[in-house]
C-alpha cells in the first residue's frame, strides 16, 4: 500500500499498525529529518555530478580543438563534434538550472 507523500517511514511496521493511518507524527523525528537530509544529499549529489559531467566534455572539447589547432591531429570532424556535445551540454544543463530556480520561485509564492 502507498503511503501519503512526506509519510514515507524507514521504520518496521508492526502488525497491529495500520499502515494507511501513518504519518510524520507516528514516525520518530530523527528518522524524518535523516531521510529528508539523505535525500537534499542525493539531489545535491545529482547535480554535482551533473557540473562535473559538463565541465569534463569541455575540457575534451577543449584539448581536441588545441590538438588540431597546433596540428598534432588531423581530426577537425572529430574537434567540431565535441565541440557541438559540449555545447549541448551546457544548454541543458542551463535550462535545468532555470527549472530549478522557477520552481523554487514557484514554490516560495504557494500560500502556507
């Protein structure tokens, strides 16, 4: 059964425990906040990840363009396509950053 969003509870259920009837106060407090930090660390994790991914594919970007500039390569396709992943990537993870802080912005106006 599923259970309410903000209920979810690492804690055995008895069998005498309803699990429909759970909410943050049936489930100790230091549980709730050790998953909602966990989960703020997984998502921080995430886009950490997610700078490091974009600033590698720069960087080869970056080192196959010196390469052909400095005539070490021959490979200007290749330099041109890396060039265009980078940049792609940059773009979407831009367009994630603006998501986030609109629906940050959205969620600081919702009425408490």
């Amino acid at each position: 059964m599923l259970s309410p969003i903000g209920s979810f509870s690492s804690v055995p259920l008895q069998p005498a425990v309803n699990p429909a009837r759970l909410d943050r106060a049936a489930a100790p407090a230091t549980t709730a906040k050790t998953n909602e930090l966990s989960g703020a660390h997984q998502f921080g994790s995430l886009f950490t990840k997610l700078v490091d991914e974009v600033g590698a594919t720069q960087q080869t970007a970056a080192a196959e363009t010196q390469k052909v500039m400095l005539g070490q390569s021959d490979q200007l396709h290749s330099a041109m396509i890396s060039l265009q992943e980078s940049s792609l990537a940059l773009g979407l993870m831009v367009e994630v950053r603006n998501k986030l802080v609109e629906s940050y912005q959205e969620l600081m106006r919702m009425p408490v």
